[in-house]
C-alpha cells in the first residue's frame, strides 16, 4: 500500500481499502473541497506522478468516480468533473421525486428488521460526522442510505434506475457548498439526519403513506438546497417537478 495517499482512519471491523478505493478516496475528496472544479480534467498521468503510483489502480479510481457520478468520461477526451447544467440537475431532481417516493413506499410494504437495523446504522455512523474533514465519507453514506432504502423495497428495475439518477445529481456540489460555508454546516446536517430518521421510522412502522411523505418532504429540502446553494431557480425545479408527475404537488 502506497504510504503517499493519506486516507481517514477506518474502523478496525473493515478490511483496508486497496489501492484503488485510497485513490478515490483521496480525488473524491478533492472535489468535494472544491479544489477539483466542474470541467476540470483528471489526467491519469498528473494523478499517478502526484501520488506515485502506477497508471492501473488511478485508472481503476477514476472508473470508481464515473460510476458514482463524480466524474464523467468523454471519448476521445478523458475523464473530468461533470459541469451540469441548471435543466440537468432540475430533471435529476425531478426524478428522485418520482423514485424516491415510489421506493419509501415500497421499503415500508416490504421490510425486513435487519434491512431496518441496517439503516440505523448507517445513520449512526452519519450522525457523527460534523467537520469539513468529514465531507467526503458524509456524502459516500448518504448515498449508500437512500439506495439501501430503494433496495428494500425489492424491486431490481428501480434500483437500477435510481442508481442512474443518483449518477446525475449534483449533491457533491451541494457537499462542496457546505465545505465552503462552515457556518452553515451543523445545522444542515442535523437537518438531514432527522429527516433520514423521520424516513426510518416510517419504514419500521410499515406505514407507506408516511415513508412516501418523509421522502418527499426530504427530496424538496434537497430542492431549496439546489435553490440557496447552487442558484438553480424555483420554478425550473417545479416545472420539471410537475411535468413528470402529478402525484406530489409543489406545496406538498
């Protein structure tokens, strides 16, 4: 293991990273700290001769960042940081509407009490981190959160479909907003848990109504998010909202 690439301590319970998740590690948290900006390249050999290692596992980094949406590759090209437009992001915003709804639904109706244990502790390790140093391992949580919550509801084609539009929402740059703004960070995460546990709870109770309610109520203060933070406009995020469908409405 290369002893140039610095990563945060895990927890003795988890295998060491290989070489290439240390990598990702190490890019993802670059462009959470904005230090990567969107349209950025991210040159195999620049990286490699940074961290002093070879071409394969940066390679193999670089894979990790395009299939979680942090990177994007272009033919031809290379890989670099995605640039999403205003209409990109309101779309992406207006589909995990769709689907995170239908998937909080379908997690209460069929839930299992490990899944259910699995989502505590998934927030328990989220509830600590509170620093900026903590961004990049915040973010990677809160992800395998919300999929795990479409997961439980058992249904492979919206996982796949989810897994799509999580790819294309920019909530690493919403992420690298808080990096930025200290000031605004612990109320914004403690926001965010307690919306995450409001979801939980509904999911245990088997109540769907509920589940599909704190899901939305939580992807539309994602919404204002994108509004406050990224200055993406209102009625953009509605337009888009209400074009999709007609089963959650702009005051819901």
């Amino acid at each position: 293991m290369n002893t140039q690439i610095a990563t945060q301590k895990e927890p003795e319970n988890l295998q060491r990273k290989s070489l290439k998740e240390e990598i990702f590690d190490v890019l993802h948290e670059k462009i959470i700290a904005g230090k990567v900006l969107p349209g950025e390249w991210l040159r195999q050999e620049e990286i490699a001769t940074q961290l002093g290692v070879s071409m394969t596992p940066v390679r193999e980094a670089l894979d990790l960042l395009v299939s979680v949406g942090l990177a994007e590759r272009v033919p031809y090209r290379g890989v670099r940081v995605p640039q999403l437009s205003a209409g990109e992001i309101a779309e992406a915003y207006a589909m995990r509407l769709l689907l995170e709804a239908a998937g909080a639904r379908a997690a209460a109706l069929n839930r299992k009490q490990t899944q259910v244990d699995e989502l505590k502790r998934i927030l328990s390790r989220m509830k600590g981190l509170l620093s900026l140093n903590d961004m990049s391992t915040l973010r990677q949580l809160s992800r395998q959160f919300h999929q795990s919550v479409v997961a439980i509801g058992g249904n492979s084609m919206l996982d796949r479909l989810y897994e799509m539009v999580m790819n294309s929402f920019p909530d690493w740059m919403l992420y690298e907003y808080l990096f930025r703004h200290a000031d605004q960070l612990e109320d914004s995460l403690a926001n965010e848990y307690q919306e995450h546990m409001k979801l939980v709870e509904a999911i245990e109770a088997g109540d769907a109504d509920l589940a599909e309610h704190q899901a939305i109520t939580h992807i539309r203060g994602l919404g204002k998010d994108l509004e406050t933070f990224l200055s993406i406009p209102h009625e953009l995020l509605e337009s888009k909202a209400r074009a999709l469908s007609a089963s959650f409405s702009p005051e819901e």
